[in-house]
C-alpha cells in the first residue's frame, strides 16, 4: 500500500509538468507489473578470510 502511495505522489507530480496522461498511466502499470514478480536471489555475503594465529609467547 505504501508503495502504491509513493507511485501516486509520482504521478501526481509528473502531471504538473504536463506529460501524457496515457504516458503515466503505462508506467503505473509497470510498477504494478513489477511488484508481482519474485525478487532476485540475494547472493550469499563473501566470507572472510580466516586469521591467522598469534606466535605462542616462550616462558
């Protein structure tokens, strides 16, 4: 719903400059289009690399 809204105040913006209302309305439909699809898979974060150990201290 919030998305709607901020697609609408986009809209409503974009109508002062005069564009195509047939124009805004396409691109409406596409963000709706849009927001049916599945998100992309996330790729997993790269792991560190491992860290090396201390030299052990001599008595």
């Amino acid at each position: 719903m919030q998305r709607l809204s901020s697609v609408l105040t986009r809209v409503r913006a974009e109508t002062k400059s005069a564009k195509d209302p047939r124009t805004i309305f396409r691109e409406f439909l596409a963000h709706l289009a849009g927001a049916h699809r599945k998100p992309a898979a996330r790729r997993a974060a790269p792991k560190p690399p491992p860290r090396k150990r201390s030299a052990k201290r001599a008595k």
